[in-house]
C-alpha cells in the first residue's frame, strides 16, 4: 500500500484537481493523507469533504506550521510500505501513474523510486518535460552504487520530495524528518536520503504536473531563502566527509548542483549589506563546481576558474538584470 501525503495551506483554487487526480486513480490501494496547516480560506472544509466521499482519505487539521512540519506530520500516520508527496498545487495528469509506480517497486524493491515530470504552465494548459532521457534505469543498475551513478550522470537526482516514492521504513530507521521553519528543506533532506538509501531506480514517466506559479515559494527570493539556502549546501558538504571516495565523489556532484542554484539566486535578489555577507561565504566552497557533469555547471566552472568568483557572480547579475 502506498501512503500519499498532501500538505495544504490555503489551495482552494486548486486543491479538486489535484486530490482528484489523485482519487480517480486506476491503483486503488493507497491511504491519501490530506494534512491541513492551518488554512483560512476553504481548504479545510474541501478536506472534510473528500474524507466524507473516501474512505481511503485521512484528514488532518493542525496549527499553521509550513511545509516540513505538514509532511513531518503526515509521515508520523502513515502506514504504507511506500511514502509518496505530492504538493497540493501540483497534480497527477495519468490515471494509471500510481499502478505504473507500484508494478515498478514489485520488480525493483528500490528503497527509493525517482519519475519524470513536467513543468506545467496554466496560461498554456500545457506541461513541458523536464528531463531529456529516453530510458527507464537498466535492470542490472537495481542493487548496487551503479543506481545512484546512473542517476547522477543523467543529472536525474533533483532536490525535490515530489519526484520520488521512498520506502517508510528509512524514515523510522534513519531520521528523515524535514527541518522545520527553513526555505529549501528539500536539498538537505534529499542528501541524506542518497546517503542513507542502499537502492535506487528510476522510470521514465513524466505523469507528475509541476505548477508554475508566481508569487510561489520557489519564485520569489529574499535574504531568508539565500541564507537558508547557503546553510542546507554547507550542511550537505559537511555530511560528505563520512563517505568513501567512490560515492563521495557522485554526491558532490548533487552538492555541486545546489551551490550552481545559489548563484542563479544571488544573482536575483538586490544587493544589500546581509546578502553580500552570505555570498562572500559561499566563495570558500566553489571548488563544488567541478564535481558536477551538468553541462550549465560546468560552464559555471568554467567561468569561475577563468575570471574568479567576485566576477562570476556579477556576470550572473548583469545577466538577471539585478544590481
């Protein structure tokens, strides 16, 4: 059985789609947990509703606490074998997605399962594939590092909750639980998914609607979101001393990737005297950049070694258009 966990605050305009496309599913075992975080518009009544039509729905009201604190929240009931987010704006646009996930986890056992998606615009009503690939992970990739290596040299391991199904149990045995209170929560809690996961799969199959939002938390920057953002990438290095060469080295690159999207960031919010503080931080870890294989962070590399960090970062604000 599958555990869905769907964190809501304040998604009345479109909280029917996406439980809907959750509920209209052909794959029918599976507990949908709609967690509540204080919402005052009509969300909390449209929950009631749902778990009134479902039985398979679970509702959860609670104080306003963010996003970590509503999936901490959902995972503490959860009693799937599988545990699978899904953000309350997004939406699922294949009714066969959940059975294309579960026959996949019969076969592969993976602890964790990554899928495609699509970057889904509502002016356009249309959603556009995220990643360029063409293959599902290779059977014989299933039980060993060749799994996380096939996913890092594809550059399909992304910091995002919302693209994978992991197995309950890592989260009781290991401390998965979000930290509470920040912007980018995902980052640190993905790497310590990698480090604590033994199987990981991939399937090439983009049924999972990202909404592209303005005003949304991942469109609007201020300091907060780059200094907590400088934080989860140094507390993702510092996890990496533990590790043995081999890993090391495809870890960093998911690091490398992260420290590339705070310079987009830094290069997006206007200069001030706490920001600089936090990007003449960042300078002692740019050496990330060259574990990555990702053609963009590469450049950034590139770029870096050539001119140096002071005017790698100016480059990217005259490109933003941000002084």
């Amino acid at each position: 059985m599958l555990s869905i966990i769907l964190p809501i605050f304040n998604m009345e305009e479109h909280l029917n789609q996406c439980v809907y496309s959750i509920l209209n599913q052909t794959y029918k075992d599976y507990e949908l947990i709609l967690v509540d975080d204080g919402s005052i518009d009509k969300s909390a009544q449209m929950c009631d509703e749902y778990a009134e039509q479902d039985n398979r729905v679970i509702v959860i009201h609670k104080e306003n606490g963010g996003l970590s604190d509503a999936r901490n929240t959902g995972v503490k009931v959860a009693k799937g074998e599988y545990i699978f987010f899904i953000d309350s704006d997004d939406f699922l646009d294949d009714n066969q997605a959940l059975e294309k996930i579960v026959n996949r986890l019969k076969n592969s056992k993976a602890d964790v399962l990554n899928f495609g998606f699509k970057k889904y615009y509502a002016n356009e009503d249309k959603g556009y594939n995220y990643f360029k690939i063409d293959k599902n992970m290779p059977i014989e990739y299933y039980k060993h590092e060749k799994g996380f290596e096939f996913l890092i040299q594809n550059s399909l391991y992304i910091a995002s909750a919302w693209n994978k199904v992991v197995k309950r149990e890592l989260f009781e045995k290991n401390n998965l639980s979000f930290k509470k209170g920040i912007y980018s929560e995902d980052i640190d809690w993905c790497a310590r998914l990698l480090i604590v996961a033994k199987k990981f799969d991939f399937i090439n199959e983009s049924f999972y609607c990202y909404r592209q939002r303005e005003g949304s938390i991942s469109k609007s920057i201020s300091n907060k979101n780059l200094n907590d953002l400088k934080d989860a990438i140094v507390t993702c290095y510092d996890m990496s001393n533990d590790l043995h060469d081999s890993f090391k080295n495809y870890y960093l690159s998911y690091v490398a990737y992260q420290y590339a999207t705070f310079l987009v960031c830094q290069a997006k919010v206007k200069l001030d005297q706490e920001n600089k503080i936090y990007i003449d931080q960042m300078r002692k870890y740019s050496f990330l950049l060259k574990y990555s294989n990702n053609k963009k962070v590469r450049i950034l590399y590139i770029l870096n070694r050539l001119l140096g960090y002071k005017n790698l970062c100016r480059i990217m604000r005259i490109f933003y258009g941000v002084k």
